[in-house]
C-alpha cells in the first residue's frame, strides 16, 4: 500500500538523485583559475636525452605550450647540480612565449652514472602562473671501457638567476 509518506520518502530520494546529478555534472565543468579566459595556460611536455656518457654535456630542447593568446616572458630560471649532474636555462634570459608552441633548451652536464632526474624552475612575467616546472629525464652511462663515476657529490640549494628585463 502506498501512504503519503512512502510518497514522500520516494520524492525526496529522486530529488537527492537529481540534485547529486546535477552537482557533479557542474564540478566537471567547473572553470579552474588556470583555465579562466586569458589565464596562462601552459603545457610543459616532458623532456628526455635518453642515453649519454657521464662528464658530457648537451642541449636538450623542451616544448612550452602557450595558450593565453598572448606573448608571456620567461623572466628568470633556478639551475640546479646534484650527483646526477647539472641542470640550467640555456636561451637568454628574458625569452617570450609566443602565442602557440614555444621550444626552449636546457644546458644538461651529465654526472654520476645511473638515472637522471633534474627540475629547475622557470619564472614568468604573467600573475596568473608566475611559475613553470621543467623536468628532464635520462640515463648516464659509463664510457666503454672505462669504470663508472664513483664519489661523494653534494646537492646545492638552486640558485635563481635572473637579468634585467
């Protein structure tokens, strides 16, 4: 038998329904700060040199995709040393974004032999992302023929350089 609480029991589980329906349909299509109008949208694409010696050294380019629709300047950049090696912005500094897809290069100086996992920060002039992380990847090898670096090397606090604009 269906008694007027029934029916009210029912309604409120279908408006809860719809309700949470409705909530989550409108998180998905939440505009995120980033994403707003005339944000500074960026996509940094992942940036690896594969295989080199240790003691080298190599530019390896990275991708920067601006989508503000307008110039943005990277203004300054951390370089960063560690066992793995170095890591630091190798164009002139300040270096504009165009609208569309930027390619930057990075200075790498291969170090101890193994895995190479390096970031350095890279600073903007837009407000909305004064930041961009830029991370390299790789592996170092040994020479053939020669033993694999050994040592004691120390990881340095990034240094932040930065030129007038």
């Amino acid at each position: 038998m269906v008694t007027p609480l029934r029916i009210a029991s029912m309604l409120c589980s279908t408006l809860a329904v719809v309700f949470l329906a409705c909530a989550g349909a409108s998180l998905l299509g939440t505009t995120h700060v980033g994403d707003a109008p005339g944000a500074f949208r960026t996509q940094v694409e992942a940036a690896s040199f594969g295989s080199k010696v240790s003691g080298g050294g190599l530019r390896v380019p990275v991708s920067v995709i601006n989508q503000t629709g307008g110039p943005v300047r990277i203004v300054g950049a951390t370089s960063i040393c560690g066992a793995s090696g170095c890591l630091s912005m190798a164009d002139v500094l300040p270096r504009e974004l165009a609208p569309g897809k930027n390619v930057i290069e990075v200075d790498v100086r291969t170090g101890q032999v193994g895995d190479y996992d390096q970031s350095i920060t890279l600073y903007t002039d837009w407000e909305a992302r004064p930041r961009l992380i830029v991370r390299v990847t790789g592996q170092i090898i040994a020479e053939s023929g020669l033993p694999a670096m050994t040592g004691d090397s120390h990881e340095q606090e990034p240094a932040i350089m930065r030129r007038s604009q």
